[in-house]
C-alpha cells in the first residue's frame, strides 16, 4: 500500500511512493499495486466517499441479502419516525421504503 508524495497519483513508475497509506485517509488518496500469476500490473485506488457525478443516481442495487435487509431495517426506523412525527398509518408505505432506499443509496436528501 502506498500514498503519492505529492498528494495525487497521476505518474508512471514508482517515484515519490510514499509506503502506507494516505495519512488523512483522503479517499481517492491511497494505492496498492501488486501482479498477478499472469504477469499483470494492478493499481487499486481507496475510496472512501465518491466525489458528485461518480454514482449513477438512477441505479440502486444490492451486493448481498444481507444488505437488501438491513436496507429495509432502516427504512422500516425512519418510517416509523415518519409515522410517529405525522400521527397518521402510512398507507403508502412501500412508496415511501422505496424513496428512503433509493435515496440512502444515491447519498440524496432522505424523505422525511
């Protein structure tokens, strides 16, 4: 794993790697480099946060079960937030999952 002493990494070769990772952790800030049995460069960047324009908003999905459920625990808390804050059953409830689901994913203004 390594960081670029200058700040970004944008140079071919190995000069001015600094072993370690990025010390503020910046995303986009850290590298590991290695080949594989073939004989194949890799470079990996760490991503913490993606900057704006990276994520395809109109996209959601889910890697596992697993995360598909625990995205449904929290729209399930926030809604019963909802609910609790506008005194009224939600009839339309699975809109509102669905909102809260896809906004959480894209990173935009959660429904209230």
């Amino acid at each position: 794993m390594f960081h670029d002493a200058g700040g970004v990494f944008h140079h071919a070769g190995t000069d001015a790697r600094v072993p370690g990772p990025d010390p503020q952790r910046g995303s986009y800030g850290s590298f590991l480099s290695f080949s594989d049995p073939d004989g194949n460069g890799w470079i990996l960047q760490e991503v913490t946060t993606r900057l704006p324009g990276r994520l395809d908003t109109t996209t959601t999905s889910f890697a596992s079960v697993g995360g598909l459920a625990d995205a449904l625990r929290r729209a399930a808390a926030a809604h019963g937030e909802h609910e609790a804050r506008t005194g009224a059953e939600d009839p339309d409830w699975p809109d509102w999952y669905a909102r809260y689901m896809v906004s959480e994913q894209a990173g935009t203004e959660l429904p209230s």
